[in-house]
C-alpha cells in the first residue's frame, strides 16, 4: 500500500519540468491575473461565474479538464490553486510528467504494480520507465457542453497497463459551481456571518468502450483525483479517520521516511498534517478507516478547505507500490502530501496536495464507473471559521494553532 511516488508531482521529473520553463519575474497574484495568465498561454480556458456571489472558478481542457484555481472574491481575490508558472508559460513538454499545477486534476490508478497504467509491460519499476499516460498528461478535452455555472469534457481513447491489457475508455468530466444552498446542505448548517466561500463538484464518469469486460485478473482501473494547494507556515492539513481498533494499521506515514512527531499529530479522530511545503512527507488512508472531509485550515489567511468524496469500505481500491504485489486491490483512498526539497535541494513546488481515490470495478462493455468530488473553500473571520470547523471536524483552531507552533 505504500507509494514510492507522490501521485504525479515528485522526484527528478521536478528537475526535467523547472530546467524546460522559463522564468517569470512577477507571478500573478490573484484570481483575475491567474486567468489571464491562462488565457495568455491557452487556447481552452473557462471561467465558470456565479450570479449570486463573487465566487468563480477556471478549467482548460488544455490540461485534461483540470480545475486550475478557485476564488471566493471575484476577480481581485485570493487564487487557492498552485500553478506551475513556468512550466506554463514554457509552452514546453518534458519528460515522465507535465506537472502543470491545479487545484483538481483526473487521474487513473493504479501507478505502479503488475497492473500499473505507468510503466511499460516487462519494464523496470523505476524512474527511468515511469511515463505518464498521456491521456492524462498531455491530451487535450473537448467541450461537450458549457453554461455559467458549469462545462462538460469529453475524451475517448486507450491506455494499456503493465501486464499488456488494453483498455478502451470514454472519459466524461462535468464541473458545476455550487451555489450556497448547496453548500449549506453539504455541511448541513448555515454560513456563518461574513464567511466568503466558492465550491464546485466534479462529476468523473469512465465507460468501458471496449467489446469485453474488464476482469480483475487482468487489471481493474480507478478514477483519481488530486489537488494541489498554496500551503503557508500556518496551514495543517485535517483528514478525518475512523477510530476503530488498531486503526493506525491502516494509516501509512512512511511514504517518503517516516513523518517527523512535530510535522504529524493524531488527535482523537483526526490527522493533524503540517502543511508549509517545506518538508516532503505522505499520508494515505485505506477505505477501512478513512472518511470523507478531508482538508485544511491556513490561519495566516483564515482560510479554510474542505473536500467531500465517497469511501466504499469493502471496495477494491487500487495499489499503486512500485512493485509486484502480493495484495494489488489493497490501496488507500484517500492521501494528503507535503512538498519539501528533495535530496539534491530541488523543489518543484512549494504546495501541498489533497488526494482522493474510487474504488475499481469490472466494467462491462458500456458500463460506467461515476465518481463525485466537491471542493470548498471559505474565507472569513477566526471566530467564523472555528463554527465551520466544529461543524466539520469537532476541532478547536487554537489546537492547530498550537500544533504549528510546535516543532
């Protein structure tokens, strides 16, 4: 169960990307500069814009459909999602991965294992070997359909995994701006007076589009998603668990060395994450104990994350450990990661990054497999965002407060 990589974004590849970009002096530095930014070195940039409220969101189909960035403040305001800058403005490909940046990306799993969609059949598990599929990395997403508030891609292709499978797949992704009805709903309380917030739901369809079933024997295919975030000195991520009997059996810290006590707290039903960008370090939940909500709080910008995705506990979720495993449908599903300097001092980010996971089904010729994901975020006052917190997580702010002080 444990991942030798950060899902897309980690090792020498960093390297390949930042020597290929060129550099930009003066980063954007808001949502409006982001857009244009995007609209300066794209051709498929849409802004998807609330009537009711400031909150916006922007999507390429460049990248695959991906979620860029979000704003709870119009034009003027804070920009949640890490971009690549240079890699962007680059208009260059490298090697192994494009890691362009945004705040939700699709993906497929697994990455590595005799059912791997990231290595080639008979290859090494190493760098030197690790691609990822273009369909995911370089593929551009038609516009299916699009509305203020919401825009549909559509891609169709194949992808072969490392034990020779072929898979033939139809990819449909719908992004829809919640309005905040829907939010309240979602958390099941009303906002708090003068809290801010943007959230939108992804809805990822896969269809087998092929003429035979896929079978577990030969591989099975999840839907992945991953966010990647501006982190702070004062933001935690917060991943909620199920505190069952030996429920640490069932959270992995060690991905990249074991996470330092002063960078990890478990409190109660919850994982306290240090989240600066200064330190590479993973965690990953398996379905037997991870729950929907996973997010972060950043008190330097009294700002607030919350993302909701469904966990099947008894589901087959895919292992991505760079190996031949024992166990192939034993993965997490959900992973949280920070960014840090990797060991010849290199960094590509700094961000940090949310993580969550389908499980994987034996679809039948026409079968779908439909995964939802809801991203929130919420600007606003201390005392605002400790009533949210509660709501969400049972967690007083002064307790992250405390745990980032500590060191």
């Amino acid at each position: 169960m444990k991942l030798n990589i950060l899902a897309g974004c980690l090792l020498a590849v960093t390297i390949g990307c930042n020597e290929a970009a060129e550099k930009k002096d003066t980063p954007p530095g808001n949502f409006g500069e982001d857009v244009a930014f995007l609209q300066q070195h794209l051709q498929n940039v849409v802004v998807l814009q609330s009537s009711q409220d400031s909150s916006r969101v922007v999507v390429t189909g460049d990248y695959q459909a991906r979620v860029m960035t979000s704003t709870a403040g119009g034009n003027a305001g804070k920009s949640f999602g890490w971009l690549n800058y240079n890699l962007i403005a680059s208009g260059k490909l490298g090697p192994h991965i494009n890691a362009f940046g945004g705040e939700e990306r699709f993906w497929l799993g697994p990455e590595g294992g005799q059912y791997s969609l990231f290595f080639p059949p008979g290859k090494p598990f190493d760098f030197d070997n690790w691609q990822t599929p273009g369909l995911i990395d370089t593929a551009h997403y038609a516009v299916h359909s699009q509305s203020a508030g919401e825009v549909t891609y559509r891609y169709a292709g194949s992808v072969q995994n490392y034990s020779g499978t072929t898979f033939r797949l139809g990819i449909t992704r719908t992004i829809r701006l919640l309005n905040n009805a829907a939010i309240a709903s979602r958390i099941n309380t009303t906002l708090p007076e003068g809290i801010k917030s943007v959230a939108y739901e992804t809805e990822n369809v896969l269809t087998n589009t092929g003429d035979s079933a896929w079978q577990e024997e030969h591989g099975l295919l999840s839907i992945w998603l991953l966010g990647m975030f501006k982190p702070s000195p004062q933001t935690a991520v917060i991943a909620p668990f199920k505190n069952i009997p030996e429920a640490r059996k069932h959270i992995t810290d060690d991905y990249f060395g074991k996470i330092p006590p002063g960078n990890l707290l478990v409190k109660d039903s919850l994982l306290l994450f240090r989240a600066d960008g200064k330190a590479r370090g993973k965690l990953g939940l398996s379905p037997q104990v991870a729950k929907s909500g996973a997010g972060s709080i950043d008190l330097d910008n009294n700002t607030l994350t919350v993302l909701f995705y469904d966990v099947v506990p008894d589901g087959r979720y895919v292992n991505s450990k760079w190996e031949l495993q024992k166990e192939p449908f034993k993965g997490d599903a959900v992973n949280c990661y920070n960014d840090g300097p990797l060991a010849d001092g290199s960094q590509m980010g700094p961000f940090y990054e949310v993580e969550s996971s389908s499980e994987a089904r034996a679809l039948k010729p026409g079968e779908s497999l439909t995964y939802r994901q809801v991203t929130m975020h919420f600007e606003g006052s201390r005392e605002a965002l400790q009533k949210l917190a509660t709501q969400l997580w049972q967690l007083p702010i002064n307790d992250v407060q405390q745990f980032l002080q500590t060191k």
